[in-house]
C-alpha cells in the first residue's frame, strides 16, 4: 500500500515537472525570439519569424488548462505523500 502512495506521488511530480518545463521551455524560445533574435514570435507556428510582426497570445490562452491541472497535481501529490507517511507512521 505504501509502495502504492510513493507511485501516485511520483506520477504527480511528473506531471508537475512536465507543465513546468512546457512553461519555462516556451518562455525561453520567445525570449530567445525577441531578445536575441530581435524577431517577432508565431505562436500560431511555435517559431521566430523575423519578416512579419504577429500579435502576443498568453500561455494561458495557448494551455488553458496547465493550471487548474498543475493545482490538481500538486494537491494530490501532497495527499499521497501525507498517506505515504501517515502509512509509515502508523506502523
């Protein structure tokens, strides 16, 4: 049972792990973009386009889900690891 807990709360870490590396992953290649390139981002096409100039689309717009399931994870992480240790505890 114990070993069942530990699972569940590593399946949510990764998914925890996997919304936010999506986040900052994303987040880098506008920055890269706009900085470095001094071109305009295509959210459209995930790429820089240095010819056109294409309007700004928000993460949440583009993965309006990742926080309300970000939430979720990380409110089920902390009640498996409370088991895993509630578990321990007790025995």
């Amino acid at each position: 049972m114990g070993f069942g807990f530990l699972l569940l709360a590593a399946l949510a870490a990764l998914y925890i792990v996997s919304v936010t590396y999506r986040y900052l992953h994303e987040a880098s290649m506008v920055d890269d973009c706009l900085s470095v390139k001094h071109g305009s981002f295509d959210y459209s096409n995930m790429s820089c386009d240095l010819n056109e100039n294409h309007i700004y689309v928000p993460y949440r717009v583009r993965h309006p889900h990742d926080k309300s399931s970000a939430l979720i994870a990380v409110v089920a992480l902390v009640v498996f690891l409370s088991g895993y240790r509630y578990m321990k505890v007790s025995h």
